[in-house]
C-alpha cells in the first residue's frame, strides 16, 4: 500500500497551509476553527515548515500560557518529515515512528498534494488486514469439501 492510496481515501480535502511570518495566535484560530491538528508552512511556494499542537504547547509553555506576539517562524518545525505519493506505508509508518512525527506532508517535485496523519497510517493499515481477513475467511469458507478431510472423517449430513 502507497500514500497516494491513503490520499485517495481521504478525498479531496481542503489543505490548510499558513505563512512564517503569520502570527502564531492567528494560526492557532485556523486549527480550532477547522478541527486539524497541523498547518503546513509556506513561502513563496515553497514548503518551508509544519506547526503541529506538539510546537504550539512549547510556545504555551514557554510564554507562560500565552502565544503573545510570536509569530509562526518562531516555533514551528522547519525540517518536517515529507513523503511522496509512491512511499511505501510500511516505510511512513516507520519515519513517523522515528522521529515521533503525528504529520507528514505529501510532496510531488515540490507540490504540497496533502498531508498524512499517523492516525490515517494506522488506519489505513486496519483496514487493509480487515480486508485481508475477510478475504481468507471467505476462501476458507468455500474450501471444497471433499478437500478438507478424507470421506470417511466428514461428519454424517
């Protein structure tokens, strides 16, 4: 299984992106207002970092409880883990794993297509063992049974 296969999944979603020199608070209004748990950063086109609520509780912490006049450039990630369509899930799900990364945005020759959360990596490979389960237990269901076991040990109809 592929990113572009969890991409699709998801479906055409709204990809919600900020700029560094945004004020954070602002930023944090856009995650609240939209339910998401990341804002990918931008410039120029150009993926320049990834806020997640892992980086804004550092900044809560840090500002005593306050955001204050930080802007976004101050405490995001500005080396996100990325992935491209074609990756693996079993090679995100181990990136992710490493570096204890919840987001990973999907790149293609430096076009954002979207962003992968571990919860759709793990969801994603559920879904496919339900499906392979299901799979196993219908064949196992139509197994002929004159195959299963010698006439004599098929019990009496």
């Amino acid at each position: 299984m592929k990113v572009s296969d969890i991409l699709r999944s998801k479906g055409a979603g709204t990809l919600y992106t900020v700029v560094p020199d945004q004020p954070l608070a602002e930023a944090l209004i856009t995650m609240a207002e939209f339910d998401i748990g990341s804002l990918v950063v931008m410039e120029h086109g150009d993926l320049v970092g990834i806020l997640t609520f892992r980086e804004v509780i550092a900044a809560v912490v840090k500002g005593g409880g306050s955001v204050g006049a930080s802007l976004v450039r101050s405490v995001m990630d500005d080396h996100p883990l990325t992935c491209t369509p074609e990756a693996e899930i079993d090679e995100v799900r181990r990136m992710m794993l490493g570096r204890h990364a919840r987001y990973m945005p999907v790149m293609n020759s430096g076009t954002l297509l979207g962003v992968i959360s571990f919860y759709d990596v793990a969801k994603a490979v559920v879904d496919s063992q339900d499906f392979e389960n299901r799979m196993l237990k219908a064949y196992i269901r139509d197994w002929p049974v004159e195959d299963a076991a010698p006439a004599e040990q098929q019990p009496q109809r």
